[in-house]
C-alpha cells in the first residue's frame, strides 16, 4: 500500500518501481472521496490528473531525469489562478469563472512536472479565520467536525492534513496559513513578501497578500519554496535580490546557536490559553539549555496591531474588489435596476457575502473624506512604527517566537455573532503581515483538549533559511506536554 513521507522519499519509490504516478493519484482520489463531508475541495481534477500521472510515468520508462517536484500532488487555494480552470475566491460574485492564465507560482509548479489534483475552499476572497465565510459552505476540520480547520485557507490546509495530497498552496494576508496550520497540526509557511510572486492571485490587500505553502515535514515546504520562489517580471513588487531558499543548506548542519526573542505581551496576553503559553515558555526554556539565547523584548504596540491590520486591509480590499461589478464579468442579477448605480447594488449585493460586505463597508468609511487621516494615516503611522521596531529586534537577534492563536480550533459558529471577537483573535500573526517578514507555524505541541497547535517563528526580511533551520531544529524533538 502506498505510503507518503516526503517527496525525496517518494522519488525513491518510484525510481525503485514501489509505485507510480498513476497509484499515487489514485490514491489521493480515493482519500478525497471517502472524505467529501469535510468539504476541503471546490473542484477535483480526477481525469486530468490521472492522465498527466500517466505521461509522468511513460517520461521515467524512457529514462528521462526526474524533476523537482515529478509526480508531487498539490492542491491549490481558489484564489489561485490555473489556467483554463475556474478560480472564484469561493464567491458567488465570481461564479464559473475560468481563469484566461496561470499564476507564475502554478507556472513554477507545472515547470517542474508537479500534479494538481484541484482546487480548495476557502473564506470569501480570503476574508475570513475560520473558513465559514464560503460560497460552497464551510471546511470542517479532520481531526474533530465540530471544529474549525482555521481560514482563510482551510480547505488547503485540510487537504493536507486529511491526506487528500502531498502539499498545497494557500495565502497569507493576515495569518491565513498559519492559523490553519496551526488548528490541523502542520507545517504552514509564509514567506516574506517580494518572495513568492503574487501574479495570478486574487487580491484582498494587496501589500498583504503572499502565498503560502502547507506541508507535513520542512524537506516539502523548503523544495517548494526553492521552487515558487523565484523571479518575476510580472510582479513588480518581488524582491529583486537573489534570496532563494537552498534546499541542500536548511539543516543546521553547523550547530549554529541562535538569538532568540520573545515578547512577554503576548505570552501573557490575557486572550491567550494558559496550557498554549506554558508549552512555548517550556520551549523557550529548552533552547536556552541548549546553549540558545532566549530573552524577553518589550513590545508596547500589541493593542494598535489588530485595528491597524483592519484598517488596511479593509482599506485595500475596498479598492481591490471595486472591479467585481457585473460589467466585464462576475455574477449580473436578473433583478430590474432604475439606473447604474441600482445596477451595481443589486450585482455585488447578490454576488457578495456578508463578510466581504462588511469589510468593504469597512474599507470605504476608513477611506472617506473626513476620516482618511483619523484612521487610514494613523495606520499607515502603526505600520510604519512596527516596522521600524522589528528591525531594530532583528539588529541584535536571529528569531521571534510567539503563538498563532490565542486558542486551539474553536466550535463552528461559535463567533458567529461576534465577528470582533474572531477579528481579535488574529492578535499574534497579522504581525508579520505589518511588517512583511517571513513566518511560520510548526506543529510542535498537543493540548489537553485533544486538539493540535504550533509554535509560530518569525524572521527578518529575505531571511527564510534562518526560519527553515530553527524549525527544523524545534522539530527534530517535538516538545514535551505542558505541565502548568
């Protein structure tokens, strides 16, 4: 029967005949539906991918070198462009849509003979922490149906906890990959922005925005990143230095000890369970007695982090989703309209849901006359106060530790009438985002309530081989239960 560890042990599989491309998508096919009721995927692209498995597998009889990623099933987020495939940001102002092109990080994907066996649910235009904010209904989370699998990728970050596929591809705007990961117990990675281009993702906020990736081991996220992470003429916000992840280098094969942060703000924020902070101030512990350097830094911003957050994005998601009219394309209502503006209303008020209307409602009071320098300026003022404070930290240390989430997975509605209260609950990775530095959420630790949660590190900008090599460090020896 066949077995998935990571992708290096997988090419070996096949190169020694175990198995091949063909058996390993009809694997997953068959894991995705016997597992329908999680509702992880929009669209699955059986017949496709069972035809490119078998090309795939005449390439390797012939003698024909394996590429990077040869015969690698992946899931995409629907906000990710595949060409001649719908792609509508689980919206219904987007229905059928089928994208004219592809994302350049499908391209990359493609290039190095990946499989995409289809696309994931998600929040609305990934607007959303919980994945109850979909066009196709909610994701329920695999390892309790009660629960929330986390947005606004859960159906990406499901499909890999589920084993549904190998790895797949989400976005991050204000943890969207993390606090997934973090809620299923796996591996999400968001890079620093400029890393990974953005070309063929469908914005919410877009200084925000960066895809990301879900994986089950640091040996499949690292090859992903080497592989999407590359240049882009058609991102000109990519980061034009060489800083390329080497997969070869992401152990820390010189012991190297690191310098270590942590903000005791947020490990004893009030919001934050007892049990999730006691576990990382257990890590923290660790390191030092492994000859790390661990120490506390006043942060004195975390009360601004989360209103300056929602005032931008929505900000930017107000401009950004002003294209989705009925005009060019998009859902047009049957219902009869006076003039332009009733035309428009009834268009994006059918095609809309109730959060993305919230939040461009939001965005627009924020950037009106009369309020733009009361909200937007003193944001922008935030964000620009963070920055400057993350760099001066990165001055004298190598990391930031610190939570996804002040909880484990909560029960499906059970914020339903609060959408503060979910907004709030963002408090420990919209930080990132700000300040656009690369993060990551590391499965390290079980709660008592039975329910997984990670550990979440931060870098400095350009600098994902340090948080690859600290992660691989913290999970060579998962941590220990928390005794509190």
């Amino acid at each position: 029967m066949f077995t998935y560890n990571n992708i290096q042990d997988y090419h070996s599989q096949l190169a020694s005949g175990k198995t091949t491309c063909v058996d390993t998508v009809e694997y997953y096919l068959q894991n995705i539906n016997k597992q329908r009721h999680l509702n992880a995927f929009v669209e699955v692209y059986a017949e496709e991918a069972l035809e490119k498995a078998k090309s795939l597998d005449e390439k390797r009889k012939k003698g024909e070198t394996l590429k990077k990623l040869h015969g690698v099933v992946i899931a995409l987020k629907d906000v990710i462009c595949y060409r001649n495939h719908k792609v509508t940001a689980a919206s219904a102002i987007l229905k059928d849509y089928v994208s004219l092109y592809n994302a350049s990080a499908v391209q990359y994907l493609l290039d190095e003979d990946a499989i995409i066996i289809g696309t994931c649910n998600c929040d609305e235009f990934a607007m959303g922490s919980t994945n109850e904010n979909s066009a196709y209904g909610k994701v329920l989370n695999a390892l309790d149906n009660t629960k929330v699998p986390g947005g606004s990728s859960g159906g990406s970050a499901v499909a890999v906890q589920a084993d549904m596929c190998m790895v797949s591809l989400g976005s991050d705007t204000g943890g969207s990959v993390r606090q997934p990961a973090d809620f299923c117990g796996i591996i999400g990675l968001k890079p620093g922005y400029g890393i990974i281009s953005r070309y063929g993702l469908i914005a919410y906020a877009s200084s925000f925005d960066q895809i990301g990736i879900f994986s089950k081991n640091l040996h499949d996220a690292a090859l992903l990143l080497e592989v999407i992470g590359q240049p882009d003429e058609y991102d000109s916000t990519m980061n034009t230095e060489n800083t390329s992840v080497s997969l070869s280098s992401f152990h820390n094969k010189e012991n190297r000890k690191f310098k270590i942060a942590y903000f005791n703000e947020m490990l004893q924020h009030p919001s934050l369970d007892k049990e999730i902070s006691a576990a990382i101030f257990q890590t923290i512990e660790s390191l030092g007695n492994e000859g790390h350097t661990a120490d506390a830094v006043t942060f004195d911003l975390i009360d601004y982090i989360v209103p300056a957050y929602y005032v931008l994005t929505t900000a930017e998601a107000s401009s950004n989703l002003s294209r989705y009219d009925g005009v060019r394309y998009g859902h047009r209502s049957n219902a009869p309209v006076k003039d332009l503006n009733d035309f428009y209303f009834q268009n994006r008020s059918e095609g809309f849901g109730k959060e993305v209307k919230r939040r461009i409602m939001l965005g627009t009071f924020v950037l009106s006359s009369g309020y733009y320098d009361a909200y937007y300026s003193k944001a922008q003022q935030v964000r620009k106060k963070l920055a400057e404070t993350v760099t001066r930290i990165f001055e004298k240390y190598d990391a930031i530790v610190l939570p996804n989430s002040p909880t484990t997975a909560f029960a499906i509605g059970q914020n339903e009438k609060d959408p503060i209260a979910t907004y709030l609950a963002d408090i420990f990775t919209v930080f990132a985002n700000l300040t656009g530095v690369p993060a990551i959420s590391i499965p390290l630790y079980q709660h008592s309530n039975g329910m997984p949660f990670g550990l979440q590190i931060i870098t400095k900008k350009q600098d994902e081989q340090t948080l690859l090599q600290l992660s691989d460090i913290l999970m060579s020896k998962k941590a220990e239960p928390a005794v509190i």
